[in-house]
C-alpha cells in the first residue's frame, strides 16, 4: 500500500517517516518550495523539523495530483485549509486519512464533515492520539487510534501504517477519534493558561478531569462512545496536550495566562494552534445543543482579551454542584 501525505510540516513530515518504514516509498505533498528541496536534496525538512534525518525512500512534491497515484493519503493539512485542499483534486475512490484535529469554523463541521463533502467518493478513516511530531520522527513510542467505519479498511490502514513504536488500534468510532481531537486541543490552552498564571499542580489536574468531562458530554451528544472518548484519542491525547510546551496549544495558553494577548501570539506562530479557531465554534455548536461546557468558554474569553483573574475568578465562583460527569 503506497502512501502520499498532504502537509509538509511538522505532523506531516513525521508520519512520512512513519510510512516509509521498511523503505518504503512515500509520495509528501508541501506547499513550500523549500520544504519540497530540502527533502529531495538533504534528506531532511530544514524548516520544520530539521532534527532528524528522514527515509531516502520520502519524495517531497509541490504537484498535488501527484498523490492521486496512491493507495491511501494522509491529510495533515490544518484543520481550516482541509476543504481548499481536497477540493483542489478528485481522490476517486482513494481511501482518505484525516489526521488534523478542529471544528471548521463557520460550519461548525467536523474535519471528517468537510472531507465527505469535498471527496464524495473516498472512504474516510481518521488517527488520533498522542503524537508529538518530533517524537514520532525520532522514533519514540506511542499509541493511536485509526477509527474507520469500514472495519476491514481500518484494519488494513492500521496495520499498514503500525511500527514497532507506533503502535495503531483500529476503531469504528469515527466521530469520537475526531472530537477528542478537536475538544482538546481548546482545554490545553486553558492547561497553558494555568501554567503562565502560576496556579499550580493541582489546578491544573482539576481543569484536565473537568476538561475531560466536558469533551465526553460533547462527544457522547454527537454520537461518540464513551470508551473512545476515554481513549487514546480522547483522554490519551488530551494528558500529553495539556502537560507540554512542545503542545501549540500550551503554549499559546501559557502566553495568555502571562498576560498577552491572542493577537500578539498568534501573530508570532508560524504553525498552527488550532484549539484558538476551534474554541469559538466549539462554544456556539454546545450552546445550541445546551450543553455544559464553562472551561471552552473561559478559553474563549481568554481570546476575547478578557483579564486572566476575571476569568479564573468566574470558573471558581460557579456554583457547586455533584461529580456525575
């Protein structure tokens, strides 16, 4: 099964190295002219993770149709360019890998929503889970989900793209692998904002059980399982998130919680956090369907530029209520 990747950064180039195990060939598409050199030539992506050397057997392209020679793609584009991309070419019937995490903003659909519309005829399988690009490059180990609602598929996927390191369980809930990812990503920035305003240990544990609450009554609403959102993709994703710099996320939270503001760190970042595009969406898609989700929407004031202590204040001050999830 030979595999082409959309999306040369870091996440993309990481799961190529992953593909190209046993040197096997892997076609990468990237927008950048000299992420596509650099792999060509050095064997190496210089401008997103230039710490480890990758597989001679990776070939970079700029030529998106090249990928529609194929067996199966992964789609690591960020979550808000998925539709411009799969709509720039016709996959056919060429099984679709979703391996960004959010909600499309001004849809409110899932990555996998997006996906159907713009590649009718393509089976969709979505991986989740604790990944750190550079630790999956570098052959670290960790754990996944590949959920894909056609079961032989699924495990055809996993098996293809499993690794002595990169360990893959095949699922069929393809709408809990897609909203662990998508809910966490908003709760690590709340975790960050934790961390810069120095509230401790503890505060942090308590937003991450909270936080998980939340993503369960979010997925279970939306169909999900209650055992994927306890997952790999789910929890399993959301402890790594909310615990490392090396998560965008984080990261952006722990500049809010020191006080800066959204627009000032986000205009910083050459990649993506993309918990700050899906914490909005997130907010209106559970107000509407009137569920409880008050750490998403202290994320989303915290965007909004409100003072960090007014916020923490308002979520210490709900009133008190049972632990029933």
């Amino acid at each position: 099964m030979k595999i082409g990747v959309i999306g040369g950064g870091a996440w993309g180039t990481a799961l190529a190295q992953v593909a190209a195990q046993g040197a096997a060939p892997v076609i990468l598409w990237a927008r950048e002219p000299e992420v596509v050199h650099s792999i060509n030539h050095h064997h190496v992506n210089e401008l997103f993770l230039s710490s480890v050397p990758l597989s001679p057997t990776i070939t970079a392209t700029d030529d998106l149709d090249a990928l529609r020679a194929v067996d199966a793609v992964l789609v690591v584009a960020p979550a808000q360019h998925v539709r411009a991309v799969l709509s720039a070419t016709d996959f056919g019937s060429t099984p679709l890998v979703l391996c960004a995490k959010g909600i499309e903003a001004g849809t409110r659909m899932l990555v996998g929503e997006v996906a159907r519309e713009a590649q009718p005829n393509a089976p969709i399988a979505v991986l989740s889970g604790p990944t750190f690009a550079h630790e999956v490059a570098a052959g670290l180990p960790t754990a996944v989900t590949l959920a894909c609602e056609d079961a032989a598929l699924g495990v055809a996927l996993a098996e293809r793209l499993a690794a002595p390191t990169f360990r893959t369980y095949a699922s069929d809930d393809v709408i809990g692998a897609e909203i662990g990812g998508a809910v966490k990503n908003v709760l690590a920035i709340g975790c960050g904002v934790v961390e810069g305003a120095r509230l401790g240990q503890n505060a942090r544990s308590a937003l991450i059980a909270r936080g998980f609450a939340e993503m369960t009554r979010f997925g279970l609403a939306r169909g999900a399982r209650a055992e994927t959102m306890a997952g790999l993709s789910g929890l399993g994703d959301l402890v790594l998130t909310c615990s490392s710099t090396s998560s965008r996320n984080f990261s952006l939270g722990v500049g809010l919680g020191e006080g800066r503001s959204a627009r000032e760190l986000l205009s910083d970042r050459r990649t993506v956090a993309e918990g700050a595009f899906t914490a909005p969406v997130l907010r209106d898609a559970a107000a509407e369907a009137g569920i409880d989700m008050p750490v998403c929407e202290a994320v989303c004031a915290l965007l909004d530029g409100a003072p960090v202590g007014d916020v923490i204040g308002a979520l210490l001050s709900r009133p008190l209520r049972e632990e029933r999830g």
